[in-house]
C-alpha cells in the first residue's frame, strides 16, 4: 500500500485500511499454519481479537500470538506506528522491538506461531 504525501506529510491510515491490513494478517497466519501442515490442517486454526487500550491483542488458541499497535506512540521508551507487529512478552503485554507492520508489503515477519524472534 502506497500513501501519498499531502504538503510533505504522511497521513494516517483509515480505519478501513486498518480492519482489511488486519484481515490480511490473520488470513496469511491462517495460510501459514496450512503450509506447516502440508495443506492437511490437523485443527481448526482460531484466531480472535481482544482490543486494549494501545494495542490489539491477537490470540491463537489459549496463547498470544502478538500485538499490534492500535496509535502512533510509544512503547518502552521506543516510537511505534499504527500496525507495527509486537511478539508477546507475556499474556497482557508485548514485547520491547517491532517485528513488522501490518501495512507492510513485505510480511515475512511472521509464523503462525508468532512474530520472529529478532
């Protein structure tokens, strides 16, 4: 996805860029995981949402997949972006470095396990 810049400014992405970069996401995770299993999935790969107040966390069975950023802002004295990808440091929070972004073409970031270890 491409933006264009309005008098040398980035803008923000819409809300409906943001719910279909998230739909993708989950989609390649879900792709992922049949390519694991050899086109064979062995369970049903659920995935479900639980928004917070910085992030949405992103939930795979009884684990935390990861956390994407709902804002610009910062996390652990870093800058984040809307749709920057975090690897769970634990059920409620998310770990210090961005793994990806979800507006990203490139999103080879991730498993279906989780974001990449850095």
């Amino acid at each position: 996805m491409s933006f264009k810049f309005i008098n040398g400014f980035k803008p923000k992405p819409i809300k409906d860029d943001f719910d279909g970069a998230m739909d993708t996401l989950l989609e390649n995770i879900h792709l992922d995981y049949v390519k694991w299993c050899n086109g064979d999935p062995v369970r049903n790969d659920e995935l479900s949402l639980k928004p917070g107040r910085k992030f949405i966390k992103i939930i795979r069975d009884n684990s935390v997949w990861g956390f994407v950023a709902k804002k610009d802002g910062e996390h652990k004295g870093l800058p984040m972006k809307v749709g920057d990808v975090f690897k769970a440091a634990g059920w409620a929070s998310a770990a210090k470095h961005v793994r990806g972004n979800i507006f990203d073409k490139n999103q080879d970031y991730f498993r279906w396990t989780g974001p990449n270890y850095l």
